[in-house]
C-alpha cells in the first residue's frame, strides 16, 4: 500500500493550493480518503473527509467552505482544493487511508 501526496508549497495568504494523493496497492474505489494536516508542536487534526464513492464529505470547523475534497476513482486519487489560505493553514498535510498514511507535504502560509 502506498499513498504519495504531492501539490505543497508556499503561498501568500490568500492564495490557494491543490493537493493529490495517489494511492496504490488497494482497492481505491472501496475506501473513504481522509485529509489531515499537524502544525509544529500540535496534535495531527483531521481536516476532510470524503466517502468510498464521492457522494459524502465532511471539514474540519477551520476549513469549511475554505477546502473542498474530491475524488477520481479512475486515477486512484484524492484532491485538496485549499482556497483563501491563513497563515493558520501551515502545517503537514497527509493523507490518509486503509490504515495507511502517506509521507506528507509540506505547506506554508506566509506573506
């Protein structure tokens, strides 16, 4: 099993980024994807959610009508779409499923 995120970076706040996590080596389609993401010194915090299918989301409080997260079950991915960013954003955002996590990626709010 293998999650790879990739799409981090610095931004100013106000911008936006796209993050992707490719899974490989489970059946994608038959699993929920979960966001997190842990700033310095804090504990890791779930950020969203999406059902097996696509039809189901959910956001962290923080990020609501912020983030969306989506799903390409043909391409074994999972998006990030982080618009409006805060300097608050900043942290290490990973993916998470099938009791699985990838390595995470990097991003950082920062005028």
């Amino acid at each position: 099993v293998q999650l790879v995120e990739s799409g981090g970076g610095v931004v100013q706040p106000g911008g936006s980024l796209r993050l992707s996590c490719v899974a490989s080596g489970f059946t994608f389609s038959r699993f929920h994807m979960t966001w997190y993401r842990q700033a310095p010194g804090r504990e890791r915090e779930l950020v969203a959610y999406i059902s097996s299918g696509g039809g189901s989301t959910d956001y962290a409080t923080s990020v609501k009508g912020r983030f969306t997260i989506s799903r390409d079950n043909a391409k074994n991915t999972v998006y990030l779409q982080m618009n409006s960013l805060k300097p608050e954003d900043t942290a290490v955002y990973y993916c998470y499923a099938n009791s699985y996590w990838g390595q995470g990626t990097q991003v950082t709010v920062s005028s």
